[in-house]
C-alpha cells in the first residue's frame, strides 16, 4: 500500500502529498509511497520543481510511533531523504499544521522549507527517549548553529512558524496557502544552483569555544534529565555533528540511536506518550465518558480563594472562561484581589496573549453565583463545611449547574447528598499550584452523570490540564498511593535511616524531590490535619506506635506539635534560612531528635541499604496500585502511571509505578513484597494484592493488557 500521492501541477510541479491521517505519520505505506514518487519525479523530464505536503493541512507528525514497537520492515527513512536532497531539481516543503520529528528531518532534506504562520515545528524525539535519526541531528546544526541545535533537539520543544523563520530553519512564513505559496516558489527557484541549499555538504557553524559549550550542555542535561538517557545521547549526537565530517556523524548518529532504540527508558517515554491519549477516553467504571454529551462552559464559580482557589481561578480565566471568584474572609478576598491579576498577567504572558480572555469578578457572597453554569469548590477540607456550601449552592444556582469539589480525598458522595441533583456533583481535583501544574483527577462519584463527568474532563482540556477519570474513595489514585509511600518512608526513619538518606535514593531513582523535602515544601501541616480527621493523632500522652491495629509513625504528628511545619516556618525534616527558605539543609536538631524517640521506643536503628529504601517506598505505592485497579478505582494501569507522571513527579523515563513494576517483573516486586511483609509483619501496606498475585499466576503478561484482564477477571469473580 502506498499513502503517498503524485500528481503533477500545470505540467512541471510534481506535488507529493502524505496521506495518512490524522498526522500523517512515516509509516511503512507513507515511506513506500514517497520513495516512489521520486523515482517518478526523477522519471519524468517535464518536471523541474518538487513539493511536498500533508494531506488535510497537516505536514506530517514524524516516525509512526506504532510502528516502533515491531521490526522494521519498508523503506528506511534516512536512505529517502537523501534521495530527496540528491535530487537536481528543487524540492520544496509547503508545512502546514506541523513538522514533528521525522516530519520535520523530511524537510530538512527538501532544499527549501515554507511554512503557513499557525505552523509548529520541532525534534521531539528525545521525549520518546530517542534522538532525530533521520539526519536531524547532523542537518539540523549545519542550518542554524550548534547552540540553537542543542536547544532545539535536547529539549524537543515545539517552536512557532515565526521562530523557525527566526532561527533559519524555513525561509519564508506565510499567512495565505502555503501550499499555494510553495508551489510558486518551487517555480520561481528553478534553475537556482542546489549545491549551497543541501544541507549535507555544508559545514557545521560552531562557536570557537566549541567543547565548552558541549561540556555545558551535558552538564545541563544530567541535571535536568533525572537520568533519562536521550538527552545525553542527543548531546553526543550533536558533539559528532560538530567535530565530524557529514558521513561519521551519521555513523554515529545511527550507534546512538541503536542504543537508545532498544532500551527500556525508549519504552517507557512511548508507553508514557500513549498512556496520556488513552486516559482521556475512559471512565473507572469501563464506560467511555467521551460519547456522553457535554456542556461547554462560557461562566463558572470558585468559592474559596486560598491557595488553590486562586489557581484556579487564573487556570479558568486564561482558558477563555468567566469567573465569579468568592471568598468570605475579607482580608483572603483582599490578597486573592491583589495576587490573581499579577498571577493573570504571568499565565498570559506566557502564552503570549496580551490580556487573559476570561473575565474576572470578586464577591464575598455566594448569592452571586446564581448565574454560573459550573462550580468549584475550594474551601477548607472540612466535610461539614463543604456540605454546607453544596447544600446552598443547591438552592442559589440554577437547575442544570455542574457542582464540583476540589477535594483532596474526601467523599463526593457525602457531598453530592447534600443537593437536590446528585448526579451533577463531580470532583476536580486540581494540584498546586492549579495553574501550573497539569494534572486532574475528575473524581466520579456513584452518582455523577456520564453528562457531569464528561463536562470536567472537557474543561480541565480546555484548562491545559491532562484529566483523568478515578473512582470515588479516600484519597482517589494519586493520595490514595501516595499514603503507604510516605508511611514507609517513616518506617524507615524509625529503624535508622535519616531524611536526607531517603530523599537521596528517591531523587536518585529520578523524583525531583524526596519525600521528606516535598513534605517540606507542601506543609506538614496538610497530611496533620488529614490524620487528626480521621483520629489517627494522640496529642498530650507519650504516642504509641499503633493504630487501629497496625503499625504507625507519629514522627509527622510530634514534628508538626512542635511547631515545625516545613518550609512556611523555617523548620521542617530539613532547616531553612527562615520562614519561606528553599534550601533544605541537614538539621542536627531532627537527627537528635530521631535518636532520641528510636531510644525511648527501644528501636535499634541500623544501616539500611538505598534498595530497600526504594523497594519499600516505591513497590507498597504500587502495591496500592493494584488494589486500586482491583477496586475499580482506575480505569487502567495507564490511568495511575499518568497521574503519577503529571501529579507526583515520577520520572517520565520510568513509565509511571505500574509500568516500572511490569519493567521490573510483576514476579519480582511480588518476592519482594512477599519478603518485607515477612520481616515486617506489623507494616501496613505490603500484603501483595490479590490482583499482582492473579497476575503473577497468569504469567505476567504486560501492562497493555492488564485492562482486558481485570475486566475478564471481574466478570469471572461474578459468575
Ligand atoms: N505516530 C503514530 N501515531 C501518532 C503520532 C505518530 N508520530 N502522532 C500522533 N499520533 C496519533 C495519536 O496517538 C492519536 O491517536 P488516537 O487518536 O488513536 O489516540 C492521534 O494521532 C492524534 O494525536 P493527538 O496527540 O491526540 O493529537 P493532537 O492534535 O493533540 O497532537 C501531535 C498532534 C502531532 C502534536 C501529537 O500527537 C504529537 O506530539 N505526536 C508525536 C510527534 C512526535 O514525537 N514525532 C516524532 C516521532 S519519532
Ligand atoms: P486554603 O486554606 O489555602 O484556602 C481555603 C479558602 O477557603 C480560605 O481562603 C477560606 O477563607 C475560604 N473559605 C472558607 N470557608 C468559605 C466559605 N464559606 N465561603 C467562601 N470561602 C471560604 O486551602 P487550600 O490549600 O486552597 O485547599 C482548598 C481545598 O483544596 C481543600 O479541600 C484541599 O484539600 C484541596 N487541595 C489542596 C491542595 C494543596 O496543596 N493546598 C491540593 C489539592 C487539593
């Protein structure tokens, strides 16, 4: 099959469309296709211009990704571009919509690049854990510079039609068709010496200092890549491209590329890239959200402006949606009315629009939400308190209104009972800062309509979030997991490790931040409160270290009694430079203070080895993965990895927790669960669930098929 068309314009264009939507990507048929409308170009002596193009104003989005996964079979794409360049007739691409990876390699082989102006344009390879193998990495530095080249190819940023024109990548950015506007040209350039315009044969513009610059930008990528290997591999690439003649670079270019082809971080990044377009798709409960109808929404509310409301309200307002923004504190209403235009004007700024599009208006009464089509509430995480506020939004909106909880944990359910039409209650559960970060978690309770739910996953698109559908229990996915993480990590603390121990060997395993330095910067007041809710905490008396019949630390509870809340007071598991300071310095004060409560609690601490750091920590949060999945609670394995990727910090190049355990060996994490539970009997949360060890038994198969196997799994448990 070939989805690639020829046909010739007014007798001597020969115009090459790639067809294959929606991005039309390089696949098998689409190269086959290419390579012989060459070899018809080459044929036919009327012709004496090329154009190249994407069927439906799409140029094309790079190397099919699907294809990746099996061997390669058809024409490969480096051999094809160079006949493109070879060629003795001008080949021009006409891009429109965009040129991704391999996309964008094609017209770096064509000898001139037009592009329409909403056009975007980039090497986005290193985000799939691999490099810009098609020559990319060699041409791409010979036409703009190695410095823009590192930029452009170790980040895989997408850049606008009017920076590409900046940088040289394409000489000419129209506002018209760019089709049209190609084809005029490729006319106008016949005739025109092609030798100057192959990028192949032209020499690599480095700076003097060419080895500095390399070093720097290794160094950079170390520390902003936590790891992944890419980047590094891009770098090298990039250094070859430098120092080689044409030929070598290419030769290694191809080495870097085998190693990274192959490699499990590779797998990881795609699974990771597709994981993120199937969790749009799908409710916990295995219904498709997205054929439900949804409303959009042009006026929303957010009561309660502290540190998430006021999130929320720039997240709304920069996605084109008008605010009623209400607080009944005035001194918060007073700070939210300063903070959200110069938090406004940043978001704006950022995404280069002058003024945000939504409109924004500040009330102290909730009456004033009367005409909104959905709410979001952001009061503090009291039940009581948001019962209240749901019972009277009830009444003061009107018919129809979506109401949404932004919730941490608590149980939509018990809210959505408080109003007349349960089913138009949902949670959004938003991260801090809500304007930044991109995940949410539309929480669905047993009541929500596909209807409801459907109109939060929607808006949260429209915010520029990645939503996710979860299920409705303490804590949903994200703080549901995260809960057996951090009681391990004070397990831990207990039997002798320090915080910066435990920190280290999680950001070593690529988080940005450990647990302990994260519990710094979020407050250690937030999980307080939680516990003291849920009678968890023993203020006055000598604490005891257990609960409800299972083991529990009370170091957070003593640390937060003694005024040491993390960064907001100067002291946390780590000392600041005073209330608000970011750099966490060890604290002789928190290692005495350990001593002091493993001795009165007869603990003997020992050393303990960073592997049983990470297999406590990382393998008990999977662990409640599985339970989540077996609950019910996740539509699928994807489902959690994304919100760990977007939510929690885990490292993208490891796939997310449930990805990283079939990477590991769901036989593995099972032994080893199996052996922490053994010597820690009185530990929560590392009794293997009954779903790893079903898994296990049906011979681990891999995680893309863990959703056909739970559903299977369910309705032979109903039988
Ligand atoms: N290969 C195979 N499939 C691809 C693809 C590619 N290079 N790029 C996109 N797709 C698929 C998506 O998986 C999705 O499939 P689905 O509808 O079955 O879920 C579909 O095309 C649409 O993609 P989506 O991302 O939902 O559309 P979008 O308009 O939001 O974004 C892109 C389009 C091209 C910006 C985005 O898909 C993207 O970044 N693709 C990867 C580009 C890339 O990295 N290329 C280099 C490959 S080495
Ligand atoms: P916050 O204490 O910073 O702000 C809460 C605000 O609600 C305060 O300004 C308070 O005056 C206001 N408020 C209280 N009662 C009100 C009422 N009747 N009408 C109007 N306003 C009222 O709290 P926060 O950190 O923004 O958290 C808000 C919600 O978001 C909680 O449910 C919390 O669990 C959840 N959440 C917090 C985070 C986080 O990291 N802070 C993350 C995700 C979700």
């Amino acid at each position: 099959m070939k989805m690639a068309t020829y046909s010739v314009l007014s007798g001597s264009v020969a115009l090459i469309t790639l067809q294959n939507p929606p991005v039309n990507a390089l696949s098998e048929a689409v190269r086959t296709g290419i390579t012989d409308a060459v070899q018809r170009t080459l044929k036919d002596p009327q012709v004496t211009s090329v154009v190249i193009c994407g069927q439906n104003g799409r140029f094309c989005g790079g190397a099919d990704i699907r294809e990746f996964a099996g061997p390669m079979s058809g024409p490969p794409l480096v051999p094809m571009i160079h006949a493109l360049e070879a060629m003795e007739k001008p080949v021009v691409a006409a891009i429109e919509g965009l040129a991704l990876g391999g996309g964008l390699e094609l017209a770096l082989g064509c000898h001139y690049r037009i592009a329409h102006s909403q056009a975007l344009l980039g090497l986005p390879e290193v985000t799939l854990g691999l490099l810009p193998a098609a020559g990319g990495s060699q041409r791409l530095p010979r036409l703009i510079g190695l410095p823009a080249a590192l930029d452009l190819i170790t980040t895989g940023r997408h850049i606008s039609a009017s920076e590409a024109l900046k940088l040289g990548i394409v000489d000419q950015v129209t506002d018209d068709n760019a089709l049209k506007m190609a084809v005029e040209f490729a006319r106008s350039v016949v005739g025109q010496p092609l030798g100057p315009r192959r990028l192949s044969t032209r020499p690599c513009h480095s700076p003097p200092d060419v080895d500095s610059v390399l070093d720097q930008a290794l160094a950079q990528v170390w520390q902003r890549g936590r790891g992944a290997l890419a980047p590094v591999a891009c770098v090298g690439a990039l250094r070859a491209a430098a120092t080689l003649p044409y030929a070598q670079g290419m030769e290694k270019e191809r080495e870097l590329m085998a190693t990274l082809f192959n490699s499990g971080q590779a797998r990881a990044l795609q699974y990771a890239f597709f994981s993120q377009r199937v969790v749009g798709k799908w409710q916990p409960s295995g219904a498709r959200w997205d054929n439900s109808t949804t409303r959009t929404i042009r006026k929303a509310a957010v009561i309660g402006l502290g540190t998430m409301g006021r999130g929320i309200v720039v997240a709304l307002a920069l996605a084109g949606v008008s605010v009623v923004a209400v607080e009944s504190q005035e001194k918060q209403l007073a700070a939210a009315r300063q903070m959200v235009p110069e938090m406004l004007q940043r978001g704006a700024g950022r995404r280069g629009l002058d003024t945000p599009p939504g409109v924004i208006s500040f009330s102290s009464g909730l009456e004033d939400v009367s005409e909104v089509e959905l709410v979001i509430e952001a009061v503090f995480e009291d039940m009581a308190l948001k019962r209240r506020i749901f019972s009277r939004l009830a009444t003061v909106c009107r018919p129809g209104t979506v109401l949404c909880s932004n919730t941490s944990g608590l149980d939509i359910d018990q809210l959505a009972e408080a109003t007349q039409n349960p089913a138009l209650v949902v949670g959004m559960h938003f991260f801090a800062p809500a304007h930044v970060m991109k995940l949410l978690e539309v929480v669905c309770g047993p009541r929500s309509s596909p209807e409801a739910v459907a109109t939060a996953m929607v808006l949260g698109k429209r915010m520029g979030k990645v939503s996710v559908a979860v299920g409705n229990c303490p804590g949903f996915v994200g703080n549901r997991m995260l809960k057996p993480y951090m009681e391990q990590a004070n397990f831990l603390l207990e039997e002798g490790a320090t915080p910066q121990q435990v920190d280290e060997a999680l950001e070593g395993f690529g988080f940005p931040m450990g647990v302990f330095r994260m519990s710094d910067l979020s407050g250690l007041d937030v999980g307080w409160r939680v516990r003291k809710e849920a009678g968890l905490t023993e203020q006055g008396v000598e604490p005891t270290r257990m609960r409800q019949g299972q083991r529990y630390s009370p170091l957070p509870d003593q640390m937060c009694e003694g005024g040491r809340l993390g960064q907001k007071t100067g002291r946390g598991w780590y000392r600041y430079d005073g209330p608000g300071g970011r750099v966490a310095r060890s604290d002789p004060w928190v290692q005495n203070f350990l001593e002091t409560y493993r001795a009165r609690h007869g603990l003997v601490p020992r050393r303990i080895a960073t592997e049983e750091i990470l297999e406590r920590c990382l393998y008990a949060l999977t662990n409640e993965g599985f339970n989540i999945l077996q609950d019910g609670v996740a539509a699928g394995p994807e489902d959690i990895d994304v919100i760990y990727v977007f939510g929690y910090g885990w490292p993208r190049h490891r796939g997310g927790p449930m990805f990283h355990a079939g990477q590991v060996g769901l036989a593995r994490v099972l032994e080893k669960l199996e052996h922490y539970q053994h010597s820690h009997p009185d530990v929560p949360h590392l009794k293997p669930s009954s779903l790893l060890r079903r898994l296990v038994a049906a011979g681990s198969p891999p995680v893309q098929k863990w959703r056909e196997f739970i559903s299977k799994d369910r309705v032979h448990s109903q039988l």
